[in-house]
C-alpha cells in the first residue's frame, strides 16, 4: 500500500486544478534507473489504468503502481513539503536503504 499525507492531497487537489485536470486523472508513481542512487521516483498524472497496474487509493487519492515498481514502493508515504529546505512531493519509503540529498533517488 502506498499512503498519502494530508499535505501531499491538498498539492494533489491544488495541481489538478492548475492543470485543467479532472478527477479521472490519478497519480501514477514508478521507480525507474538513473539518479545519485541508481533508483529515480516518477510522479505524474494519468488517467489510463493498465490491466496490470496495482490501484491503491488513499484519503481519496487514487495512485496507479507498475508491477515492476511495486517491489520498490511497498509502504511508501507520499508527503509534500514547502519548507525552507526546499519544495516538492517526498517519498517516505522504508525499502529505501540509502537515498541521495535531494530525495529524488534511491537504493535498495
């Protein structure tokens, strides 16, 4: 299962509306190679749902996973930040045994 915060739906919400998105576009997160740690997240809108894909839904947040990236995100919590430190969605993910500074990739 991957959770979202309330913080992360909100952006969510924020996003579609800045987008001209409408609620049949959910968030497809994957894991892809490349980055600092050799493992990348991918997060983006999609409003296909593939035979294959896994759908978990979270304080009304429908997320889409790929079989192959799914080993990867098992227990994730998506959050948002807008701090100081920097802005954008943080993957909370407890597979992850050593991630680069800017949370954008990892290793397991």
């Amino acid at each position: 299962m991957i959770q979202v915060t309330d913080k992360a739906k909100e952006r969510i919400a924020a996003l579609r509306v800045e987008e001209g998105r409408t609620d049949e576009h959910n968030i497809r997160v994957s894991v892809k190679g490349g980055g600092c740690s050799g493992l990348m997240y991918d997060l983006g809108f999609d409003d296909q749902i593939n035979p294959a894909d896994q759908v978990f839904e979270d304080k009304g947040v429908k997320i889409l996973v790929d079989k192959k990236s799914l080993l990867y995100l098992l227990g994730t919590v998506l959050d948002f930040t807008d701090g100081l430190n920097g802005k954008g969605f943080q993957f909370i993910n407890p597979n992850a045994t050593r991630t680069c500074g800017c949370g954008e990739s990892f290793s397991v």
